[in-house]
C-alpha cells in the first residue's frame, strides 16, 4: 500500500518552549486519518511542517513520496487545505476569488469550481463578508477541490458549523475518496465527525504523539472498566491506562477490553469513544 504523507522523527522547538518531540505519522492512500489533541496540543504546528509553513529542526516529511521541502511547488499542486477560518479576503465576490486562484494552480477547473457554488447555494457575485461561516466554509472547501487535489489537509474544518452542515461536508469528504486515489488528513475537536468518516486515528498530546492506529480497533479494544475502592485496589496497575474516581467508584481505562473482561467478570465493562479516551489520556491519574 502507498503513502501518501509519511512522517519520520519530526522534531521543532520553540521559544516559549513547547516542542514537537519525534513525531511520526503515516497516512496511506485512499484513507482518512483523524488527528486529534487538546488546544495547543501540536495539531496545527504539525499540519504548518506539512506544508512548510514551520521548518522542523529535524526529521523528514515526505507527501506523494517526496520531500515537501525539495519539491513544494509540484507537491502543493497536488493539495487542498482548509483551515478553520476562509482565508479569503472578505472584500472579494467566490467569482473574484476565483481568478486569483485559477492562475496559481495549473490544473484549476472552472467548471467544477461552479458546481460546487451551485451545489453549496454560494452566491458568486455577493462578497465574502456577507456569507455565513458555513457559507465560507463551503467556499474554502470548493477552493480546495477544485484543481483535482490527491490529498486533502483540513485544520478544524467543521468546527463551529451546525449539525446538517456539518454532515454535508463530511458527505463531500467521503465521496472525495470513494476512487481509492485520494486521502484526507483531518483535523478536529468533534470527534464524533471522526468516528463516522476516519480510517486511522492519530493522537497527539503535548508535542507527542500518544497512539496512531486504525479507528475500528482502537474502539474495538479500549474500554471503562468500573468498580468500587476494593476491587480498584487489587487491580495491577499495568492492567489500565488511566483511572478517575467519582462518587460512584473508579473508572478506569484499560487498552484490552477483552482481556480485561476475561479476567474480571464480575466488573461492568463498558465500551469507549474517542472523547472518552482523549478525557482519560489528559486528566485520569494515573
């Protein structure tokens, strides 16, 4: 199976002192990986490396099987990128817009840019200041497809939009893949997004990356595992990831659902969502 992005020992520092510390990713053609983290957990600085918009102290970014540094104008051809706010001035018409972009990207195709504004309802000729922030989103999602892009690199393209238009982006972004040709790296807070369109889920916490793994088998294994003090107390700590303790008892997650359900029986079980998991990797003790 090809890659389309591979990232190897990726490290950047700052001033401030927060660090991406050795992270590696892979994304393989025709699949969506979720990439998820707190704020300021290094989501972003990773998608800017990605895109050469940071350069990394060290490590090797490779997107179509080349370097982005060596090759970024060939590479970025191949690219569409949403970040969460349009970043189109608002002073421009989606028509205005257009003949900026047309003359960056070699392969712009007028005809599909139009038919997204005409699936989306845009209206070409009102300025972008007028447009609602799913109005905008739309525009940025039709700038980026429209020059045939292979990979899709989305930074929080879904926050702040409603339900249904949230369910209509993520309708474009499954047929955006549907040919086995394309990928999407994906970006979000709503993790529910993720668990309905993501192949793999990449977590990153910190600077570093906690686990990169298929989705399905991440939900598969993880689970809560609850109990009272006693039982807690005879519970092998390499047995869990993270426990909270509430006025109930403990929660506690664990990695091997099933493991943990042959050697506990008698302790309710329950299966995890990615929000669960993010929750207990951050604040559980561990």
């Amino acid at each position: 199976m090809e890659n389309d992005l591979e990232i190897r020992s990726l490290n950047k520092s700052f001033q401030n002192g927060f660090a991406l510390k050795d992270i590696n990713l892979t994304l393989p053609r025709g699949s969506v990986m979720g990439f998820i983290g707190q704020n300021g957990a290094g989501k972003t600085t990773t998608i800017k490396c990605i895109l050469n918009l940071l350069h990394p102290d060290s490590g090797t970014i490779r997107i179509f099987g080349k370097e982005i540094a060596q090759n970024e104008i060939a590479v970025k051809e191949k690219i569409g990128v949403v970040f969460d706010e349009c970043p189109l001035h608002e002073t421009l018409s989606a028509e205005k817009a257009e003949k900026i972009l047309s003359k960056i990207y070699q392969n712009w195709d007028s005809s599909l840019y139009q038919s997204y504004l005409k699936e989306f309802k845009l209206p070409p000729k009102r300025p972008i200041k007028e447009y609602s922030r799913g109005m905008k989103m739309k525009l940025s999602i039709a700038c980026a497809l429209a020059h045939h892009p292979k990979l899709l690199i989305l930074d929080e393209a879904t926050s702040g939009l409603d339900p249904v238009v949230r369910d209509e982006i993520l309708e474009i972004f499954y047929n955006f893949i549907q040919d086995e040709s394309h990928s999407i790296l994906m970006s979000s807070h709503i993790t529910s997004d993720l668990e309905k369109i993501a192949d793999y889920i990449t977590f990153i916490h910190h600077g570093k990356i906690l686990f990169s793994s298929p989705k399905d088998q991440i939900l598969d294994s993880f689970g809560i595992l609850k109990c009272g003090k006693q039982n807690f107390e005879m519970l092998d700590p390499s047995e869990y990831i993270s426990y909270r303790e509430n006025s109930f008892g403990y929660e506690i997650l664990v990695k091997d659902r099933y493991l943990s359900k042959k050697k506990h029986p008698d302790m309710v079980l329950d299966r995890v969502n990615l929000d669960e998991i993010m929750v207990f990797f951050v604040k559980g003790e561990k």
